[in-house]
C-alpha cells in the first residue's frame, strides 16, 4: 500500500509526457502544413503567370537581330522554370510531406527552407526577364513616339538655315557641321532599329533629340546676339556720339566721362563678341553683350545727370552766393565785436582759438566759391563735379554760421557774467554784515577764536574778488574761480554764525535748566560749573555737551528734548 502513491505519479507523468508529445506533434504537423501550403500556392501562382503573354509582345517588334536573340533567350528560360523548375520545386514539397508525415520536423523545414530559396531565384529570373522585356517594348514605343518629334526638329532646322541664312553670319557652317551631326545620329538610330537593338537605338535618338534641343536654342540666339552686335549697341553707341556733341556744343563739360575712350573699347570688344558667336560660343557672349547695356546705360545716366546739374546749379549757385555773403558779413561783425570786447574783457586762448578757425574756414570757403564761380563762367569743369562742389560748401558755411553764433552768444555772456558776480558779491557782502548783526543782537560774552579766523577768511575772499573784477581787461574765467571760492567761504561763514548763536543760546538754557539739580547731587553741580566756564570762554558748543552730559543723569534724552524745544521757539 505504501508503493501505490509512487506508482501512480509515475503513470501520471508518462500519462502527461505523452499527451504533451502528441500536442507538439499536432502544432508542428499543422504549421507546417501551412507553409507547404503557402509553398504549393506560391508554386501555382508562378505557374499561372501571364509570362508567355508578355513575352509575346517582342514578337510585335522585328524579330531580327538582338529582338530575336532576346525573344528566344526569354522564351527558354521561361520554358525551363515550366518544365524543369518548378516540377523540382513540386518533388520538394512532396518530400516535406513525407517527412511530417513520420513527423521528422527537422527534414522538413530544412527542406522548405531550400525550397524558398528555390522559389525566390526563380522569382528574380522572371523580374529580371519581365524588367528586360518591358524595356525592349517601352523603348521601341518611346522610340516610335520619339523619332517624329526629332525629325520634325531637324526638317524645321535645315529649314531656318536655309531660308534664313544670312542671319546666321559666320557661323553657318559650325550649325551645318551640327545638323549633320544629328543627322548622322538618326540614321544610327534606323539602322539599330533595323537591326532590332531598340534599346541602343533609344540611347542614340535621345542622343540626338538633346542635340536638337540645344540647336534650337542656338538658332534662337544667333540672330540675336548678332543683332546686338551689328545694330543694338552700335545704334546705342551713335546715340550717344550724337548726344555727346550736341551737349558739347552747349556747354556742357563732358571729358571727364572719357567717352570716345569707353566707346572705342566697347567697338573692340564687339569685333571679339562676333568672332565668338561664329564660333557658337554664346553664354560668354550673352553675358559680354549686358555687360555693355548696362556701361552705355551708365554712361547716358550721367549725361543726364550733367543736364540736371546744370539746372540746379544755376539754383544753387546764387543761394550759396547770398549765404557765403551773409556769413562773410557776420564773421565781420565778429572780428570788431571781439576786438571792442578785448579791450575791457580777457578772452579764452581756446576761444580765440574758435575764432581764428571760423576766419580760417569763412576764407577758404570764400576762395573756394571763387574758383567753382570762375569755373562756372570759362566752363572748365562738369556740372556734376561744380554741383558737387557747392553741396559741399553748403554744409560748411552751416558750420560757420553754428560756430560764429556760439562764439557770439560767449563773448556777449561776459559783460552779463560781470554784473552777475557784481550782484553776487553784494549779496555775500550783505551775507556778512548781517552775520555780525545777529551776533551782536544776541549779546554774546565773546566769540570763539576760529569765528574770528573764518570772518578775516571770508573778507580777505571777498577781497579777492574785488582785486579781479578791478583788472583790466577783465578776465571772467579768473573772476569766476575766486568769486565761487568766496561763496564757499563765505556761506560756511554764514553757517558757523547760526551754529555759535544756537548753541550759545542752547547751552545757557541747558545751565539754567540744570539748576534744579545743583543740590542734588555734587557731581551734576561740579559738572554744571564747568559749563558755565566754557561758556564764559566763548566754547559755546563743548558747553552745551557738558551740560548736557550732567543733566541727563537726571533726565536721558534731555539735549533732544531741548534741542525740539529751541526749534519750534
């Protein structure tokens, strides 16, 4: 009883491996039925292939030649996949079937695996045959097609050479020699269709189509690079030999356009151009031939150019006469009001400096004037350039008309700058008397030792000023710098007052406030003491911290509190 358990795993184990073992053997029969399947309607589908339907198309062709050759080449290996190849590929499958049958697997698929191996070679020597083929027929088609379109091409050349020959110049024979050329590739091409070799035949007639295509274009562009070359440019170039001399005889001064010069070379380089197209060199031409358009172009653009110049030089020229004229006047003026102001004022170097320049650009512009002027009158020169000339001096006379304002507008400022520092002083003078009434009327002791130093400063900068504005001529520049000096001085004059009269009268009240606290205890009263000798000896301020500094043993913050107080009172 003890062995039935193990017994009965081991059957149910063989039990298991056998119903597995038949599953696989079941999916492996079935999968590879399928691909025997797949193999045998693959098989079937290159059988059933129109193949010897296309291949009779070649018969529609010559049958000569490399048409022929190429019919019965296709044909046998056609016959061959029919009758020798796939009946291969069919023993193949009967074979794999065996070998499933007595499931050995293995065999099988090696066997299939050679058999797709088999079936895409074949599969490629029919696309290769097929891709062959229908290049024979497409090109004898295109061919058909083709060749009318050339010929036409090539009668309506001979043609145009024919009835318009005179217009092809010298290159005459070069377009025959190319026509004959063509011509030569056309009957290659006949006799390679004769011959059955459509697919060479094509190559030549392509050959020959691009060859007429580009002789079309050329039997265009002769003509007419020629008629550029014996009448455009010429016509062009006697226009402006006509305009030239036309405007000469006017006035106009036209040498600096060197034309006969520019004319001359544009004549030798048309006996060039025309060599190059007899020799059907026509992009160089064609890019020579604007070349020139665009110099003779230029060229009547700047005659014009002189026409118009003339008409406002004549605008121009009186309107820069009258400013030059009024500048002249101006700078003038100029001179005389600086020589009558150096006699009581010392002018800056830098600004006399300013002066000499305007002088210096007023004469030049003035004797350029005269020469563009004299020009004008003889006509030695072009418009353009005399235009050029003037637009020139137009914006330097507004520079010196700019320069000679400012010069003015300076030295006008120096006899205003004198009353100013005039004005000035007697306000610092003013300045100072009332400080010594406010000192006065506050009954001082006395005052400090540096007071009286800032006051015999103060007085000894007003002094200054004084001894400058007395010079003659007066120089502002060193009036100016002491009498800021002065005001410097002077208003910290002023400041220091206030500061000793309120800290004078701040260190009395904080004493007296102080009072109150004398009994009460020595040291605020010693403190105090001192304070009142301090300021009995004029330390007005050192008075005011010592008191300060007792009392607020009492009450902190004493010195803002009065300090507030002093203000609002």
């Amino acid at each position: 009883m003890g062995e039935l358990p193990m017994f009965y795993y081991v059957v149910l184990s063989f039990i298991i491996v056998v119903v597995f073992v038949v599953i696989f053997s079941t999916c492996m029969r079935k999968k590879t039925y399928n691909k025997i399947d797949r193999y045998e309607a693959w098989k079937m589908d290159i059988m059933n292939r129109p193949v010897t339907e296309e291949i009779s198309k070649v018969k529609e062709l010559k049958m000569i030649g490399e048409a022929e050759k190429n019919f019965e080449k296709w044909r046998a290996d056609w016959d061959e996949i029919v009758t020798t190849e796939l009946p291969l590929i069919e023993e193949s499958l009967f074979d794999a079937e065996g070998y499933v049958d007595h499931y050995r697997f293995k065999k099988a698929e090696k066997t299939l695996d050679s058999l797709e191996h088999h079936l895409n070679k074949i599969e490629n020597r029919i696309r290769d045959m097929l891709s062959d083929l229908n290049k024979v027929v497409e090109s004898e088609h295109a061919n058909r097609k083709d060749i009318l379109i050339v010929k036409d091409m090539f009668l309506k050349g001979k043609k145009e050479l024919i009835t318009k020959r005179s217009q092809y110049r010298g290159a005459v024979n070069l377009l025959e020699e190319k026509l004959k050329a063509v011509d030569k590739e056309l009957q290659g091409y006949e006799a390679e269709t004769d011959n059955g070799n459509y697919i060479k035949a094509r190559d030549i007639l392509l050959s020959a189509k691009a060859s007429m295509e580009k002789l079309n274009e050329q039997f265009e562009k002769i003509p007419f690079l020629y008629n550029e070359i014996h009448h455009t440019i010429p016509d062009l170039m006697q226009d402006l030999r006509m305009g030239f001399e036309e405007m000469t005889s006017q006035g106009y001064v036209l040498s600096h356009l060197q034309l006969n010069v520019q004319l001359e070379e544009i004549k030798h380089q048309l006996n060039i151009l025309d060599q190059a197209v007899d020799k059907m060199e026509l992009k160089p031409v064609e890019e020579s031939i604007n070349i020139m358009h665009e110099q003779l172009e230029h060229l009547f653009d700047q005659m014009e150019t002189e026409v118009m110049s003339r008409k406002k030089l004549l605008e121009v020229a009186p309107t820069i006469e009258r400013d030059l004229t009024i500048v002249g006047e101006n700078v003038k003026s100029l001179a005389e009001e600086t020589e009558t102001i150096q006699t009581n004022y010392h002018i800056d170097e830098e600004d006399l400096r300013m002066k000499h320049e305007i002088d210096d650009i007023f004469n030049k512009l003035d004797m350029e004037y005269q020469e563009v002027n004299k020009d004008l009158q003889e006509q030695k020169e072009a418009f353009s350039i005399l235009l050029e000339k003037l637009e020139s001096m137009r914006s330097d006379i507004e520079v010196v008309q700019g320069s000679a304002k400012e010069f003015k507008d300076k030295i006008k400022t120096l006899r205003k700058d004198e009353l100013i520092a005039k004005e000035t002083m007697q306000k610092l003078k003013r300045t100072i008397f009332d400080c010594r009434r406010m000192v006065q009327k506050s009954n001082l002791p006395g005052v400090p030792e540096y007071y009286v130093t800032l006051l015999e400063d103060s007085e000894e900068h007003l002094a200054d000023v004084n001894h400058e504005l007395d010079q003659s001529p007066l120089n502002m520049v060193a009036v100016q710098r002491s009498l800021d000096d002065a005001v410097e001085k002077v208003n910290e004059f002023y400041k220091k007052t206030q500061e000793m009269i309120d800290n004078a009268a701040l260190s009395e009240e904080l004493i007296q406030y102080g009072n109150r606290y004398r009994s009460d205890s020595h040291e605020i009263n010693e403190e105090l003491k001192h304070a009142e000798d301090l300021f009995r000896s004029y330390n007005y301020q050192e008075a005011v911290e010592v008191a300060a500094k007792a009392i607020e043993k009492k009450e902190p913050k004493i010195l803002k509190r009065m300090e507030l107080y002093s203000k609002e009172n």
